[in-house]
C-alpha cells in the first residue's frame, strides 16, 4: 500500500478541468430573478397591517405611489437586464419589452398632437383698425357732406308725361324728371307738385303731387337723378279746360320735406291721343 501522505499529495497535484454550460447557467440566472422578483412582488401586494390604521391618509397614498414607481422601476430594470442577456435572435420579443418599459407611469399622460398644436386665427377674423372703419364710414354716410337747406343751383327737368287718352279726355300717369344738384352739398327732396294748364290758377287750380321714391330722397353734390315714377291715381284733363290739346304747359315744383321749394320747370306738351279706329 502507498503511503498516505503519497496519496493526499497526488490528488492535490492532479489537474482538474472544470466545464461551463452558459446555456444552463443562463436558465439558472433567469430562474433566480423570477424568484426574486415573485418574493418582492409578493410583499408589495400584501395586507398592511393593523398598525397601518394610525397613518394619515395623505401620508398612505405618497406611500402607494413611492412603491408604484418603486415596482415599476425594477420591473423596468429587470425586464432590461433580461432582454440584454436573450438571444439577439429574438427582436421582436426584445422590440416588446422595450415598450412596455418606456410605458408612462400611472397617472402620467403623454402630450398628444392635439393638446400641443397652436391654432391660428385666420386672416378673415382680422379687424380692421379704427382708422380704416373711420374711412368706411366716411365713404358711405351721407351725414359726412353737408346738407344744403337754401337751394338756387338745383336743377329740375320734366322730359315727358305718358298720358293715357280715353277718347274725349286724357289722364296723364307718368312722369319723366330729372334731378341735378349743382348746390355745394347733399340736397334731400321731397315730392314734386304738377300743375296742368287750365288746372294751375284761381279756384279751379288743382295741383298734384307726387311723393319720390327713397332712391331719389338724397342726392349729392355734382350728381343727378332721372326716373319714371307713377302719378298717383293719375290727372285726368279734357280740351275744355286746357284748350289745344296739342300745346299744353306742364309745370313741375321740387320741394324738399320742410315744404321749401327747391326748383321750378315748365314745358309744354302734346296730350292729345289718338282715337282708336
């Protein structure tokens, strides 16, 4: 038999070899982390105890939310040293678990488009500045040009009557005028009074008037008017008053609404019709 003192020294001088699967040794490191992490997850989630009942109610929810964001920054951590130690050849697991670690804690919320874009007025909304309404409106109120109240420079013309003949007698009912304002401002008539020869002197004068349409109510320095306006219920005359039915004078009066005459015209006319066969 060998000596024992040969023997203890030929097993401390024999050589060993040691094999290493990383295969194994990688499950094994997986396996304790899951343990590990079931245990830590396993104390977050139980019952407080009774003396828990003493704490202030703020001071218990800064506690929940310190071991939320505790619980979520190690599972973020473990789930990153996990995903480093898997293959490569796994991405879309790898992609998977990346974002569910850059997942916003609870409570937190993400700027969207929506809440982060700048509405912008649009151009039409703009106002304009005072100075460009004072203009506008100086363009378009007649109030702006003085009104003329003493009249010598406005002009009236009657260029035709339209007559409507009855056989024996005519009734006139229209008129054709024109209104020229030669004054320094806005002038504003009123009615014409028409008077017809044989109608126009003594007790038997009878004259018309005629009202204007607003269109012709306010007229401006430099400007005139011409219209064709009704005469109301028309004016009905015969040969026995008037005479000559081929040369009869009309005469047109302007006034403005104080009742102030404003301008005359005169001119004769041929009333006479023709008698339908």
């Amino acid at each position: 038999m060998k000596d024992t003192k040969d023997i203890k020294s030929s097993i401390w001088d024999k050589e060993v070899q040691v094999r290493i699967r990383p295969g194994k040794i990688l499950k094994g490191l997986v396996f304790i982390m899951l343990l590990v992490s079931i245990f830590y997850l396993g104390r977050l989630t139980a019952p407080e105890s009774s003396n828990s009942v003493t704490v202030a109610a703020t001071t218990a929810a800064v506690t929940e939310t310190a071991q939320k964001e505790s619980a979520s920054s190690f599972l973020s951590t473990l789930t990153g040293f996990i995903t480093g130690l898997l293959p490569s050849s796994d991405e879309k697991t790898t992609e998977t678990k990346k974002e569910v670690a850059v997942t916003p804690a609870s409570g937190e919320s993400t700027p969207t488009a929506a809440s982060t874009a700048t509405t912008e007025t649009p151009a039409s909304n703009a106002t304009a500045s005072p100075n460009e309404t004072v203009v506008a409106a100086a363009n378009t109120d007649n109030s702006v040009e003085t009104i003329v109240t003493t009249y010598s420079k406005v002009a009236v013309s009657l260029n035709d009557v339209i007559k409507d003949w009855k056989g024996t007698w005519g009734k006139i009912v229209k008129i054709d005028y024109t209104i020229k304002n030669n004054e320094a401002g806005t002038i504003k008539p009123a009615y014409f009074i028409m008077l017809v020869e044989g109608y126009d002197t003594g007790d038997s004068a009878i004259p018309k008037k005629i009202s204007l349409p607003l269109s012709s109510q306010s007229i401006k320095a430099g400007e005139s008017y011409s219209l064709v306006i009704n005469v109301p219920q028309g004016f009905a005359y015969n040969a026995i008053t008037t005479g000559d039915l081929s040369n009869v004078r009309v005469t047109l009066q302007l006034y403005d609404s104080a009742d102030k005459l404003m301008g005359t015209y005169n001119n004769e006319f041929n009333l006479q019709g023709t008698v339908a066969p």
